[in-house]
C-alpha cells in the first residue's frame, strides 16, 4: 500500500464493514467523529494501523501541536488518520478510519481504502458525518444518508434536491468504495448552522441510525446529559435576541412543514451573525 502501514493483522471474515468519520467541512458540530469515538469506546477496540501522515498534510495548514514548558520544547503531536478494528459482541466487526481529513494525496488514499477492505473481505461501507443545515436546536436532528442502494437510503432519509458542491474527502472514499463493488451508506446528521462547537445531539442521532442499520447494540444514553446541557444554554441563549428568536422560528416553521414549501425570509441574521450572538451571551453568561 501507498500510505497505510498496519501494525495489526486484518482477518478476513467476509462480514466486516469499512466505517469512515473525518473532521473538517463534513463534521459540522463535530458530529460525526464524536459518533465514531462513542463506538470506539463502547466496543471492544484494537489500533491496527495508520496512514503516513508526510503523504496527507500540508503542515502549514495543519500544524502539528507543540508544548512549550518554560522554554522546554515537548514532542510535536502530527495530524493522524488511524485505522481500527472494533469487534462487537453481536453483528459485523468493523473496520474503522477516523482523524484529521488528509489535505493531500487523496486518490492514493482511497487506493489504499480499496485494498485495506479487500483483506478485510467487507462488503459494506458506512460513513459517519453531519452538514451544516437551516435546521433549529428545538427540534430533533435528523438524518439524510448517501450510497448505493436506493430503498436503504429511502428508509434512512434521501434528500430531495440535486446539489453540485466541493467534494469533501469522506465523500470521495465513499465513492471509490462505491466504484469497488462495496455496498455504500453514507449517514449525515443535519446540524443546525448557527451553532459552534460540538453538538452531542447530531452524534446521537447517527448513532442511532449506524445501530438500526447494523444491528449494533450502541448505548445512545452516554450523551444524554452533554445534549441537555447544551440545549438548555441555547434555549437561554436565544432567548437574548430577538433576531435569533425570530429566526428559530422560521426555521422550526421550515422544519415542521417537512417539504420545503415554507420559505426563509430575509432581511434575517446569518449563521455565522448567530452564533456570534450565541457565542457573546455564553460568554457573558459565564463571566
């Protein structure tokens, strides 16, 4: 292989599942690798390899981080992409990639995904992730799912519209594996766009769907008290302004009609003018 070096035998059961969690564009409230750490720690896990880091990064858009101790220097800790086997006490073992998303080389490394699933005898695919979306904190995250088979993504939850939009590495993976004759699903939690930082409950949602399509059993209860902390401080929080009021509004209004036929009117504040104001009254919350 290019970029993979396994330290770990893979064993070729013909059940296992390529399961795929970066960060970056496609992990809005970093959703979808939360889900993957919540696997990681609930299933029996093993480190089995890891992708050359040299071959991934541009390190002056990536920087390693570094402790600086009184003027001591630490070990500069790299931007890593691991690979895991996790194997649960009932359904498929997985094959688990998560990290940093590569910046470079990213043919090389879907050749090398290809191959890695080909020892490991998968036939299946399942990428965990979450978008930003006019969707509001009140009410329940929902799922849309990519992949090959039509009636899975149905019942998952298929978005209705066509989009032409930069690929993100996840995606470009899942389609290789697509190409490769895996059966591909790709679960997207629907994050909403105003909010900053981690949003355990997007994570929740994928894991909910990922243990439905499996047949895993996942604990969705660890992040039960993380979501309800979050969701009361943005209650509060949007209750000191009117334009973010306003705004959840008509997002719970786009949101409950189902169809899209509600339309989002302007002059309105933009996500990123909300969770400025999210963010501001946090901090004098906390002051």
């Amino acid at each position: 292989m290019e970029l993979l070096h396994l330290t770990d035998e893979v064993i070729a059961d013909g059940l296992a599942v390529v399961v795929l969690s970066l960060d970056g564009w496609t992990d809005a409230g970093q959703a979808g690798t939360t889900a993957a750490a919540q696997l990681r720690e609930q299933l029996p896990t093993r480190r089995i390899g890891w992708f050359d880091p040299d071959g991934l990064y541009d390190y002056r858009d990536r920087r390693p981080i570094l402790t600086i101790d009184e003027g001591e220097l630490g070990s500069p800790s790299w931007p890593e992409l691991a690979v895991y086997r996790l194997e649960p006490d009932e359904g498929p073992t997985l094959i688990m990639i998560t990290g940093a998303e590569p910046d470079l080389s990213w043919q090389a490394l879907c050749r090398d995904v290809v191959e890695l699933a080909d020892q490991a005898g998968a036939t299946r695919y399942v990428g965990l992730g979450s978008v930003p979306a006019p969707a509001p904190h009140t009410r329940p995250v929902r799922v849309i799912a990519t992949g090959s088979d039509v009636p899975t993504i149905e019942r998952i939850g298929r978005p209705h519209e066509r989009v032409v939009v930069p690929a993100s590495c996840q995606v470009v993976v899942e389609t290789a594996l697509r190409d490769a004759g895996l059966e591909t699903v790709g679960l997207w939690a629907r994050v909403p766009h105003y909010v900053g930082g981690e949003y355990p409950e997007g994570a929740q949602a994928i894991l909910d769907r990922f243990r439905m399509h499996l047949g895993l059993s996942v604990d969705l209860s660890r992040l039960d008290d993380d979501v309800k902390e979050q969701r009361s401080r943005l209650d509060v929080a949007a209750q000191g302004s009117d334009d973010v009021r306003a705004h959840i509004a008509q997002l719970e209004e786009f949101y409950d009609s189902d169809s899209g036929a509600v339309r989002l009117e302007g002059p309105l504040p933009t996500g990123d003018e909300i969770a400025a104001e999210f963010e501001q009254f946090l901090r004098d919350q906390d002051s």
